[in-house]
C-alpha cells in the first residue's frame, strides 16, 4: 500500500469528531486504537474496490456511495469531501458522476448493478440487475459522466 494513501487514511481517522474528542479527553490510547480500526476497515474497502468486478463509486445530490457488492459505505457529502471514495477512484474504480442527471425518475426507474458479478438472466421487474457495464451504458445515456470506465473500448 502506498504511503500516501495511508497518510490520507490515517489523517481521515484522526479528523473524525469522536477521536478528536477521546485525545481532548486524554484517553489517547484508546483514540490511536480505534484509529487504527479504522484504517484497517477502509484498507479493506479499497482492497475489495480493487479486486471486485462491479465494485464502483457513485456521486450525485443525494451524498456519494462506494458500492463493494453486497457493502455500500456511504456519506452525504460530495466525493471532494469523501477521502476514502476519492481514494478508491485515483486507485482505479469506476466512478459515476449522476449530479448532471437531470431527469430523475429515468434514473430511479434504472436497475441495480448485480451484488455479485453474476448476471442476472431476467433484467426486468421489480429487484432486476445488470452488470456494471450495461449500468453504466444506461446512466451515460441520461447525462451521467464517467471516469475509469470499465467498458473495452470501441475501435472505429
């Protein structure tokens, strides 16, 4: 792992109000403790960022989402304010930027991206899903910008 993105992991932990409020406290041993959990937790999400098929990250009014199959970690801040998502997509995860989006029930009616890798063999109804890739056709088509697009690229 590089030493830069500890840095930013280990800067977010300690940032965080209830760690700031333990080393206020004196209680510094148990503040670098949970600290310490916490870097481990989101070095393990950007492993799984990295090694799962539809692992993605997707930003738009409604806060930004880091997608890991069946974990979501989430916050309602712009991915400018979310190191661990902003991390995730400098190392490479797609990233789906939905805050151009302007028709929102088109979006809402759009399937889910499939948990697991598997495709889903009826992509209708209610509870439907499609790979990552045929998600993102569909959100691009609705205005969505993309960055570390997953798809092979066309050759004309």
């Amino acid at each position: 792992m590089q030493t830069g993105v500890l840095r930013v992991l280990r800067a977010t932990a300690a940032s965080w109000w209830r760690h700031r409020e333990l080393r206020r406290a004196g209680q510094t041993g148990l503040a670098r403790k949970l600290e310490r959990k916490a870097v481990l937790r989101d070095l393990g999400y950007l492993r799984q960022a990295a090694s799962l098929p539809n692992a993605h990250v997707i930003c738009g009014e409604g806060g930004t989402f880091l997608h890991l199959g069946w974990t979501t970690v989430s916050t309602f801040a712009p991915i400018e304010r979310f190191p661990l998502a902003a991390l995730a997509v400098a190392r490479g995860t797609p990233f789906i930027d939905i805050r151009p989006v302007t028709d929102g029930i088109a979006f809402a009616n759009l399937p889910r991206v499939t948990r697991d890798g598997s495709v889903d063999p009826d992509p209708c109804g209610p509870g439907r899903a499609v790979s990552l890739t045929t998600y993102i056709d569909m959100v691009e088509k609705l205005g969505a910008r993309i960055a570390n697009d997953p798809r092979p690229r066309q050759s004309t």
